[in-house]
C-alpha cells in the first residue's frame, strides 16, 4: 500500500492466498476463520435486533 498523488494505491498478491491450498493444516484453519467470522456476524446481529436498533415499529 502506498500514497502517491494523492491517490492511495494497493498492491494485491493472490499468490499467498494460493499457498492456502497448499497445506491442508493451513486450508483447514482458513475455512475455519471464515466459520468464526460468519458465527460472530450473526451474533452480532441478533444482538442489534434485539437492543431495538433494527428500525422496527416501536
């Protein structure tokens, strides 16, 4: 990532994301996180419906 002119320019490497399937130990892990991720998503959510922030009738 780098700030030139005024533009903020991002260099992505798919590589490193190819190296994931690699190493089932690694491919594992990373299926994982995205499980974690996606559980904590809709705790969160359920939890902003229920403080009342979904914008419901009141």
């Amino acid at each position: 990532m780098e700030w030139a002119d005024g533009q903020l320019s991002l260099t992505l490497n798919f590589g490193n994301y190819l190296q994931l399937t690699d190493d089932p130990l690694y491919f594992e892990a990373y299926l994982q996180s995205l499980q974690v991720a996606g559980d904590l998503n809709d705790l969160l959510f359920v939890a902003w419906l229920s403080a009342g922030l979904g914008g419901g009738a009141q």
